[in-house]
C-alpha cells in the first residue's frame, strides 16, 4: 500500500510535471492537464502554466511581480494546452509580456505579466490577521475520517484525490451549514511535498494554488457552496501581485474577503502571509455566482475544482 506520504511527493512531482512547458518554437510553449477526472481544466493550472511559459522568455534576474489573467472559454483536459507569447517590452527594469493559452483553434485564456530586476525602496505591509496555527487545525486526512461519509458524492470525489497543495481552513461551518457568514475566510496553504528552490517555480506554485479557495468567499453571505448543484461558478478573472520571496514548502496563510456580488458576479481579495506575518503575495478574482439555468448557453471561465 502507498503511503500517504508517498502519494503527497506523488502529486507535488507531477504539478512540477505540468508547470514544465514544452517549448515548441521560440515563443510557443505546450502544456498538459493531469488525468483528474474532472470534465474542465482547473484555472490554477492555466495561470501557472501561462506564468512559466512568460517567465521562460525572460532573464533569470528579472522575477515576476504581477499578473492578470481572463478566462474565456472552459479549458479541455483531454488535449494540450498552446501558450503563445507576445513579448511587449523589455525595458531597463520591467519587463513585459502578454501569453494567449489555445485550444481547438480558440483563445482560453489571455493574461498580461510584469517582470521586475530587483531592487530596494519604501518597504512596508498590513499586519496579518491573527488565526490558529496550522499545526492546531484539521489536517486533510483527519477532515476526510471526520467527515467524509456525511459528505454528498461530488464532495467525497473532490476530497479523495492526492492533491499538491494541502488546505488547512480555520472554520468548517461553511461547509456544515446553509446560515449566511460574514464575507471571510482564512485557511493555511502550502505544497505536499517539497518544491526546488528556485523563485520562477515558486511563483507559479502560488499561482496554482491562489485559485483554489478564493471564489468560495463570495458564496459566504449567501450560505452557498461552490458545490451546490443549482449554481453556476466559474473564474472569470485572476490578477496576481508577488512582493516578496516565496516558500510554499512553508504554511502561508491565505487571508481573504469578498467586498461586493451582484450582477450574477462575485469579487473576492486574498493576501498571503509567512508564518512570521510578512505578506508576500496578494490577489483578487472575479467569478460568476448565478442559479443555473439548463436552456441556457455555458459561460467562460474556469470552473471551481481545485486538482
């Protein structure tokens, strides 16, 4: 039998696998989807494999400190993913780039990033939010002993999977109840198994990983769940900003508030922060948050299962 640790090493290595794109031609890059089972792509995987292909036509010194992504139509797991890059501008300290992801002929997502040579300046950060340290909260495995047999079938078959990036929530009664919450949530993040040590590959684990909880926040004042049946979520867009050095062999804590929903649509903002309250990376994501209706057309956008 495989251990729980071997299967954990199992998955980080093959989300490693996946961010390492295929260069087809000097701008070109393919990318795969892992066989999860899940009839779309996860929007995590697209931005960071859209952020490796961009990082991949720039010098080593200049790392990423933003991005903003669309989604525009649901990625397809079965076949690879294009990543086309249009290289804007080099510049004497940014760097810019636009990355268009293909698939049957058609754009899935376009997303512009900035790059950045490092430099000093003002430096300063918003407190981090005090919560449980991880070490005091539910791992994964004792959620799924808990829990899991109470759980609906979709649930059980999101849970069960290996995954890259273990979550750690600080509160469950989103998940146990229908009541309306207050618009937060804050859960520990980090990888499985262990990442190199290199900040190109770093950032684009974060990047993965900032998509799996953030659009759940803006179903809190309406006691939904992204699994609820008679609604539609998806990403609908993704903007990234990246302040400091990145270790996601290390628990982050991943802090986020949804201010606004309306118009069939939910804003939601997340920052991330070290176990010793240095925030080194932050976020917002729009998604669509509407009843679904079977005569109707399917939207853009990513749907809301993290791999």
């Amino acid at each position: 039998m495989t251990s729980p640790e071997a299967s954990s090493n199992k998955a980080v290595e093959e989300l490693i696998d996946i961010l390492d794109l295929e260069q087809l031609e000097h701008n070109l890059f393919r990318g795969r989807s892992p066989k999860t089972g899940w009839q779309r792509v996860f929007g995590g995987q697209v931005i960071g494999q859209a952020l490796v292909a961009a990082q991949r036509t720039v010098p080593a010194d200049r790392q990423v400190h933003s991005l903003h992504g669309y989604f525009l139509r649901p990625g397809d797991p079965e076949i690879p993913i294009i990543y086309d890059v249009d290289r804007i501008r080099d510049g004497g300290s940014f760097t810019t780039r636009r990355v268009v992801a293909i698939q049957h002929g058609h754009a899935i997502f376009s997303m512009s990033v900035s790059f950045q040579i490092g430099e000093e300046g003002l430096d300063f950060y918003m407190d981090m939010p005090s919560q449980a340290d991880p070490e005091t909260l539910m791992s994964e495995a004792e959620l799924k002993a808990k829990f899991m047999e109470y759980a609906s079938e979709e649930v059980k078959t999101y849970w069960k999977r290996d995954r890259p990036i273990e979550v750690r929530a600080t509160s469950f009664e989103h998940y146990l109840t229908d009541k309306k919450l207050p618009p937060e949530q804050y859960v520990w993040v980090r990888a499985t198994g262990p990442i190199p040590d290199d900040p190109a590959l770093q950032a684009a684990v974060l990047a993965y990983a900032s998509d799996i909880t953030l659009l759940d926040t803006a179903l809190y004042p309406h006691g939904r769940k992204v699994f609820d049946r008679d609604l539609q979520v998806a990403s609908l867009d993704h903007s990234m900003w990246f302040h400091r050095p990145i270790n996601m062999n290390e628990w982050l804590l991943f802090a986020q508030d949804s201010p606004n929903s309306n118009g069939g649509r939910g804003l939601t903002r997340g920052s991330l922060y070290t176990r010793d309250g240095v925030l080194v990376a932050s976020c917002s994501q729009e998604g669509l948050i509407r009843p679904r209706d079977p005569n109707r057309r399917p939207e853009s956008g990513m749907p809301k299962k993290s791999s």
